[in-house]
C-alpha cells in the first residue's frame, strides 16, 4: 500500500504522516503549505506542494507514486472564517473533494479515508453523542464537512471504494514539540496566548447546566487521534474492506472549559482565574463522544488523557515561544 495524504503538513496530518510511516506504511505527502510547514514531516516522506483543486497535478502524483489510498485532511477549518467567507469553503472543501474524488476514480484507487468533525452535529440533543445523532450543521465549516461525507460515501457506492469517514472532536496535544499546533485558534493555545501576553484566559459562558457551569467537552490527543486513522488505513487496506464506515473519535469523557483552565494554569505555572464572557451563540452545554463504535469495529481507544494533552502542548508553545517561560 502506499498512501497519499493531503494536508500532511499540518498540525493533524503530520502526525498521520508519523504513525503511518513508524508502522511500516509508504506515505507521500500533498499539501499547499499554507499552513503546513515541510520540517514537519518525517524523513524521506515525498512532499508534493499542491493544491487538491489542481487534478492535473493530482492525476500525476495518482499515477505516478502508483498511490493506493488516500487519506484526505486538506481544508479550511476556522469556524468563524466560514461564515464570513462561505463561498471559500464551499470551493476549498467540497469543491477540492471532488476534484480529488474524480481523481480518485479515475486512478482507479479503491481506498479513501476522509478527515471529518464533530461540527457535522451542530448542538447535539444528547450529552453522549453517538454517530446516528441527528447531523445539524450550525456554520459553514460543519456544513463543508457534512457535505464531504455524502459525496464520499456516495462516491464509494457508485464507484466501488471503501471508504471512511472520521468525525473527530477536540483535539490537542503534540507527539513532539516539534509537531505541535502553531496556530491559535483551538482552545488550549489560545489559553497559553493569553496567559503569555499576562492576560486570563476566557470562558464563555459559565450558566450553562453543568457541574461548574461551563461547557464540556471530550479532548483527544492528535497522538491517538494518528493512531486511528492507522487503524482505520489498515481496515480499508485489508483484502475483504468494502462499503463505508463513520466513526467518532474522541474518548468518551467529558472536561469542562474551567477544568481545563485550571489544569493549564497549574501545568504552565500561571494559575490565573478566568475571565467569564457572554455565552457564544450555537455552543452547547456538553458534547462528548460516543466511542463504542470504533472500539466495536476496530478495537481502538484513546490511551492518553487530557493532561498528557495540555502538557506536551506547553511543550511545543515553549519551543515557538521560549518568552514564555521567563516569569
């Protein structure tokens, strides 16, 4: 087998990229760079750069690395960018998807595994979310991603593909300081930004019906989060794979905003009490992962936990930002 994973310069896609290729699998990498960085990925991994809208250059890396499954983690995900450049993601994500898809069946690949979100359920009706959940998008970026399933199961079944659709939910954490997350846009390096820069964190919300009255949410390391798509890779690589299979990934357990800011304040040594801001329009109060499926299917679960999470993420923000460590 070898895979091509698009975006596997990012955060989450270099360490696909990792796992893979330590168990053994031929990985070559597409991703446009922009937001992925080279340095990223393991040593003699083949970056392409590119963009999945070009079907030319897709074709050619098809045909030309004989590639046998594809992994697909290229697109735009910042929520709040969504809904002011709809039109964008619609393009980069469903657009981008079936331009690869028709790449795909034209090649003849008969493997896809596609990186979804939690943001297909919009505000769950349940704390425990399972994957037959009615799927309510509130934003664009869920929508996109909604979208992408029904073409690639829908591609799947015309076209004779197994194919997979990950929908994963809070993710964290780095295998390395090397790897971890340079943007700020999840909750844990926004809460090491603030902390920084000598401000408190944010809550928003603190009266929603929880324990502590903020939202909670499931957390899972982009550690085990490689780790299952490995398991996933595999399941479609294997001789009888056929249909489809959408399955959560997370762990199952639920941390609250104010657990969470508490646990970075004691591990980055700046214990600060939160600022609590206004609700924000769509969250919901709990969200956390029915992941009985994929440990039914595959046997896989989550092995590390929300610490281990926050603690390897200082690690790689100290790296980028050794100011940080000055008190």
């Amino acid at each position: 087998m070898t895979w091509l994973i698009t975006g596997g310069a990012g955060y989450i896609g270099a360490h696909v990229a990792h796992a893979m290729t330590a168990a053994g699998e031929r990985v070559v990498v597409l991703d446009d760079l922009s937001s992925g960085l080279p340095g990223r990925l393991p040593a003699g991994v083949p970056l392409v750069r590119g963009s999945v809208l070009d079907k030319e250059l897709v074709a050619g890396v098809l045909a030309g690395e004989d590639i046998t499954g594809v992994v697909h983690l290229a697109a735009r995900k910042q929520v709040g960018e969504s809904v002011e450049r709809p039109l964008y993601y619609y393009r980069e994500n469903v657009h981008g998807l079936t331009v690869l898809l028709e790449a795909v069946v034209e090649a003849g690949v008969e493997r896809f595994l596609f990186s979804s979100s939690a943001a297909v359920y919009g505000v769950p009706d349940t704390a425990l979310v399972p994957e037959s959940a009615p799927c309510r998008p509130i934003n664009p970026y869920g929508e996109t991603k909604l979208s992408g399933e029904w073409l690639v199961r829908a591609t799947g079944r015309a076209h004779g593909l197994a194919t997979a659709c990950l929908r994963y939910f809070n993710v964290a954490g780095s295998a390395s300081p090397e790897l971890s997350d340079t943007g700020v846009f999840n909750i844990v390096p926004m809460f090491f930004d603030r902390l920084t820069r000598g401000e408190a964190p944010r809550i928003f919300g603190a009266d929603y019906p929880t324990p502590d009255g903020t939202c909670v949410r499931d957390y899972i390391h982009v550690a085990d989060l490689a780790d299952a798509h490995l398991a996933v890779a595999r399941r479609l690589a294997a001789p009888s794979a056929s249909g489809d299979l959408t399955v959560n990934i997370g762990r199952g357990v639920g941390v609250s905003v104010r657990e969470l800011a508490d646990l970075v304040g004691e591990i980055t040594g700046r214990a600060t009490e939160p600022v609590i801001e206004a609700r924000r329009p769509g969250d919901a109060a709990q969200a956390v992962a029915a992941v009985d499926r994929i440990a039914r299917e595959l046997g896989w679960t989550a092995g590390r936990g929300v610490r281990e999470m926050v603690s390897s993420a200082w690690e790689g923000w100290l790296l980028r930002h050794p100011e940080a460590a000055v008190r």
